[in-house]
C-alpha cells in the first residue's frame, strides 16, 4: 500500500516520487506515536461497545469517538502518563 500526503511531501530527497516502503512501515508501527494512537482506538472501540450495549444498538464509530474524547480522554490520558511513568521507574532500578 501507497501513502500519499502531498506532492511535497511525498517526494524524495532528489525528486523522485517518495516509497512509503516496508522500512519506512516498520518505523511508523513501532513509533510512540502510532502505539498511542492505537491504544486510544482500543479504548474509543471499548466505549463504542459499552455505550451500544446500553442503547440496544450501534452507536457508531463517530459517536463513540466525540463522546469518549469529551467525558473520557483527558482522564485516560493522565492515567496513561502515570502508569509509564511507575513502568520506566521500575525499570530503572
């Protein structure tokens, strides 16, 4: 699979056409960022679940998604930076 950003971005340094190749994707799935943005997917599908469950129906992805970030994120934000703070702690001693 190709990523596209913008023609800007999506050259090479000599003006070829950038490869977001299999490198460059093991990078992405291995960075902080891209293993922060799926556990908060995780957490958003959870919600998504429990709050269905309470409706008898779907609530979809969006919904989920605007109402976990409201009532839920920063709370799970901190809790987050908390428990890798004792982890890194832990591991340093």
């Amino acid at each position: 699979m190709r990523l596209t950003m913008s023609p800007e971005l999506d050259k090479s340094k000599d003006g070829s056409p950038g490869d977001f190749g299999h490198d460059s994707e093991g990078l992405v799935k291995n960075s902080a960022l891209y293993r922060e943005f799926l556990a908060e997917r995780e957490e958003i599908l959870k919600h998504k679940w429990i709050e269905s469950e309470k409706l008898g129906r779907d609530i979809g992805f969006e919904k989920a998604l605007l109402d976990w970030i409201v009532k839920h994120r920063a709370a799970w934000r901190r809790n987050r930076a908390q428990h890798q703070q004792a982890a890194q702690s832990d591991r340093k001693n």
